[in-house]
C-alpha cells in the first residue's frame, strides 16, 4: 500500500473537526486504513489518527510492537477504531513517556 506524509504540529488540517464515517464498507475507507497502518509501522508509531495523514475523519489505527520508541511497551494487536466515543473511563491513571507522530523527536512524561 502507501506510507503517507505526516502532518506536522502548527498544519491548520490537524486542527478541523473531523467527521464522523457513514459508509464503513467504502473502498476509500479500506484504502485509507491500509495507508494509515502502513505508515504508522513504517514511523515506528503505536497510534495513528485519520487527521495526521490530512484525512478529516473519525478514524484511528492502534498496534503496539517492541520497536526503538516503545521497548518497554507491552504488546498490543492492531485495533481498527471508526467515529470512536469514550462511554466511561477512570480516575486511575497511568504514568508513563508520551510521543506524538506529528510532534517528532518531542517526548513528555504523562502523570
């Protein structure tokens, strides 16, 4: 398939609101799920929204392998989210190191 440019923090696109997915079927759909896994591996990333690659759709793509920027990281198998909603969460939380495909060669420590 295709490794696609990520956008890069300050592109106006990353800032739109993006829109929710009518046609799950669609060969674009596909295509673009394809791409963002693609390109997501070929960056060593572990997420990757619809909206970095200039998509405005409501659309991420999560995996987590031993790479150079998780070694730690416990493996995750890839998970196709469309026009996610968060139901309920926790006031648990997780400290740890936090990166950003758009925001490259940038880490914070997340508390």
């Amino acid at each position: 398939m295709s490794v696609i440019t990520i956008l890069k923090m300050g592109d106006p696109r990353l800032n739109l609101k993006a829109e929710a997915i009518m046609d799950f079927s669609s060969e674009q759909i596909s295509q673009s799920i394809q791409d963002m896994i693609d390109t997501m591996r070929h960056f060593q990333g572990v997420g990757l929204a619809a909206p970095q690659i200039g998509l405005s759709k409501q659309l991420i793509v999560l995996e987590v392998n031993k790479n150079q920027r998780y070694p730690q990281a416990e493996a995750i198998e890839m998970d196709v989210l469309i026009n996610p909603k968060i139901l309920n969460y926790s006031e648990q939380k997780e400290p740890g190191w936090e990166g950003c495909l758009s925001l490259p060669g940038l880490r914070a420590r997340i508390n």
